[in-house]
C-alpha cells in the first residue's frame, strides 16, 4: 500500500470527517422537520414519522454488512462510493413531491450513510500512523457526536428561515467538496483488502431481519407505547432473532457478525460503555427542546442556539483528548471524562422553572467536556484490540453500538418522562401539559436523576473491572 504524506492527512481527515458529520446529522436533523413535511407533503404525523424511522432502520440493518464487504473489496472504495450514493439521494429527498418518494430517497441515503459509517473507522486506523491515530479518531468521534447531537438545534434554525427543503439541498454542495478531496487525497489505491470465505447470506438476511423488527419496536414505542401487542411482538421477534444471529455466526468460517471480536473483554466492555454514553447523551437530546421551548418559553431559535452548547464545547475538546490519548492511558481519560458527565447530569437536575437558566447551560457544557474527553480514547480503545483484518468489521460494529445507543436512548427517555409524569399526575400523560409546566420539571428530575444513576453505575462499574482485568494480569497493556 502507498504511503500517504503526512500533510495529505489532514485533507483525507476532513473529507472522511465531513461525509461521517452529514451522515449522522441527517438521522437527527428531520426530526424538528416533521410538521412541516407532514402539511408540504399531504400526509398524517404516523406516517411522516417513517421519513426517520426509516433512514435509522435501513443505516442500522446495513452497517455491519457494509463493514464486511469493506474488508473484502476495500473500505475506501465503498466510502467512496457510499459519499456518492448519500449525496445524490440527498438531492432526491430534496425534490421529493410525495410520502413515497421521500421515504425511497431516504432509504438510498441510508444505504450510503451506512457504507461510509462502516468503513470510516478502518480507513482511519489503517491510514494515520500511531503518533497520529488517537488524535484522528478523536476528531472522528467529534464529527459523529457532533452531527447526532447538532441535529435538532441546527435544523430548527433553517427552518426558521428556509423551506424544509434546505435540510438536504445542505448536504450537496457539501458533499461535492467532500468528493473532491476523497478522490484526490484517498485513491482506491491505497486500499487493503483482505481475502475471505463465500459471503454469509443467511446470517445478512437475518441480521436485516432481526434488526429491522427490534428497531420498529423500539422506535414505534415512542407512538403507540409498550403495552401495545404490536410493539412487543416485534421487539420480542427480533430478539429471538439476533439471538439466533449469534449462536448460527459462532458457528461459521467468515461471519456477518464478527462473534470472535466479542470474545474480546476489552473490545465488549468499551463497546458497551460507549452504547451506554450514547443512551444518556440522548436524554439531554430528547428533554432539553421540551424543557426550553415548552417549560422556559423560549423561542425556537433561542432554543436552536442554546443546544449548540453540548456539542460545541466537545468539537473543541475531543482533538485534544485524541491527542492525550496517544501519549497517555487512554482508558484513564475515559474514566475522567465519564466522571464529568455524570457531574453533569446534576445540574440538569437541579434546572426548574424559576432559577437561571445558566444552570442547565452549564450542565450542557459538562456534558459536552465529559463527551469531548471520553469518546476520543474510547474509539482508540476499541480499534486497537482488533487485528488489521477486521478493521472494517470493527468499526461497523462500533458504529453500530453508537446508533442502536442514540435510537434506544431516544426511546427509553420519552418512556420514562411521560411515565414518571404519569404517575404523579394519576393518569395517563403522553405530551407536556401547558398548564401544568411543575409536572413536566418533575417528571425531567426524576428522568435526568435516572440517568446520572445509571452514569455514575457505569462509571463505577467500568473503574472496579478495570482493576480486576489489571490484577489478573499486570502485564496487559493496550
């Protein structure tokens, strides 16, 4: 493979950066969008609800697939081609006149979103040298924490004064720079391939199967809520078949699913730790709208700009930490960074309707220095415990744990705000009650004091098997 001059490393880092940062952002950027689709487009708020349900089903049923070929074909070959495929869809969801055309744009969308999400970490890994690599896949996690949490804030400022369409006419200029770079400073020349087995076909088919079921589920959850048959039946049919996945991939010569790369405690527990940041970053993600515009009244655009704090904050933050990462123990920054959030999540508790609203500020602000220090070296943990041949199928994996966490995280707040407001009010609440703003603050306490709970068990947890692993063998070094 070619080596690549070090001051071309900074051009293939924003390209690659710029493609990963639409590609999460477009799973969050439409929520704040649907009203508006739902009158432009003649259809009911159920099924305008699909134009997001849909991008993260088909993203989430693909990655690990996409990761794969990657490692067979070559990863930058598929990112290349993934960049193509995202932006020319984007330009049909932009020009979209229907329900349907949007949804089958979106899909397309999807599927290049999830060949770049897939490949992006490998590329990143295999490319940068070692004195270089932390700091890299810092900006990365930058780029990706960024655009899921950015979403929201930035679409509601468009909206503000553009038709909906500029949500995806965004990405095409966008997308053509990043095109332009990928081309000139990331040739398909220097890709690694790795020789396998016949493709898995029916551990794909029920990969795509099993996902697309639980994530209905889960994501249908928010709407219809879990006591429903529906829900249950495909949340259920999709554990049952992911857990088939399992048992059949232990099984086979060159699998979907990585199953070997579990059997790494290392990779398991970092990979965990990061599905479960990404659960409570999306607390913040789902209450904060509600607790600003509905609780506080401010305006939309207040609003948009007053959640740029999180993310902001950890931009700057996370290259930093990338960087302490490759000349410190990347694990101890995690553990700094985790402790941040959890102190975070404290003033969220404390926010209500009276104080300043500097409170919450600055628990956006922990959040994102905690996120900023944490996602860094835990990228860099995850991908040095694998060998070069299962890049791809790592950082699919990866990728993966991140939007199950945003999609789960989403739906398990909404639940436990509305239930804790339900049960203090007596009865069923599935909306924010404008003459009763004290029962919303209530059911965002208990909520927030749920997740800084399960942030410092994590915390907690993840620094006591540490020492465990270090005291069963003094000798580990990563």
């Amino acid at each position: 493979m070619e080596t690549v001059q070090r001051k071309n490393l900074t051009m293939i880092l924003i390209g690659v950066g710029i493609v990963i940062f639409m590609s999460t952002l477009d799973s969050s950027i439409v929520t704040v969008a649907l009203p508006v689709l739902s009158k432009a487009l003649h259809t009911n708020m159920s099924l305008i609800n699909w134009v997001v349900t849909m991008y993260l089903i088909v993203m989430s049923s693909t990655l690990m697939i996409f990761g794969k070929l990657g490692d067979k074909y070559g990863k930058i070959k598929f990112f290349q081609l993934g960049t193509l495929i995202f932006v020319i869809s984007s330009a049909l969801c932009a020009l979209s006149v229907s329900w349907l055309t949007l949804i089958i744009a979106r899909s397309l969308q999807a599927i290049g979103a999830a060949m770049t999400m897939a490949t992006s970490n490998g590329i990143i890994v295999e490319i940068f040298p070692d004195d270089r690599r932390g700091q890299a896949l810092g900006w990365m996690g930058s780029f990706v924490s960024l655009g899921g949490i950015i979403g929201p804030s930035l679409g509601g400022i468009l909206l503000n004064f553009f038709p909906w369409h500029i949500i995806f006419w965004l990405n095409v200029p966008i997308g053509f720079i990043a095109i332009f770079i990928l081309f000139k400073y990331l040739p398909s020349s220097l890709d690694k391939k790795f020789a396998s087995a016949k493709f898995d076909l029916f551990g794909s088919a029920l990969l795509i199967v099993g996902f697309t079921s639980m994530f209905v589920g889960i994501l249908l959850s928010q709407q219809l809520g879990w006591s429903d048959w529906r829900i249950l039946t495909l949340t259920i049919v999709g554990v049952i078949l992911l857990t088939l996945l399992y048992r059949y991939e232990t099984k086979q010569v060159d699998p979907i699913l990585p199953v070997k790369l579990f059997k790494n405690k290392w990779f398991s527990v970092q990979l965990l730790t990061c599905f479960m940041v990404f659960i409570i970053d999306f607390f913040f993600d789902v209450i904060a709208p509600f607790y600003l515009q509905n609780a506080r009244e401010f305006s939309p655009l207040f609003s948009g700009f007053f959640l740029l704090i999180f993310p902001v904050v950890q931009l700057f933050v996370a290259p930093i930490s990338g960087s302490l990462a490759d000349k410190y123990d990347p694990f101890k920054i995690t553990l700094v960074g985790l402790a941040i959030i959890s102190f975070g999540q404290i003033f969220y508790v404390l926010s209500g309707l009276q104080n300043t609203i500097l409170i919450f500020a600055f628990g956006a602000a922990m959040a994102g220095l905690g996120n900023g220090l944490f996602h860094s070296p835990n990228n860099v943990l995850v991908m040095s415990t694998v060998d070069e041949k299962d890049y791809g199928s790592a950082g699919s994996v990866y990728s993966l744990a991140r939007t199950v966490g945003m999609v789960v995280g989403s739906a398990m707040s909404t639940t436990l705000l509305f239930g804790s407001m339900s049960i203090l009010k007596g009865s069923r609440v599935t909306s924010y009650i404008p003459s009763d703003p004290q029962l919303f603050i209530d059911g965002m306490h208990l909520t927030f004091g749920l997740s800084c709970t399960i942030s410092v068990l994590l915390l907690v947890g993840i620094y006591l098997w540490h020492r465990k692993v270090s005291k069963e063998n003094p000798s580990l070094k990563l």
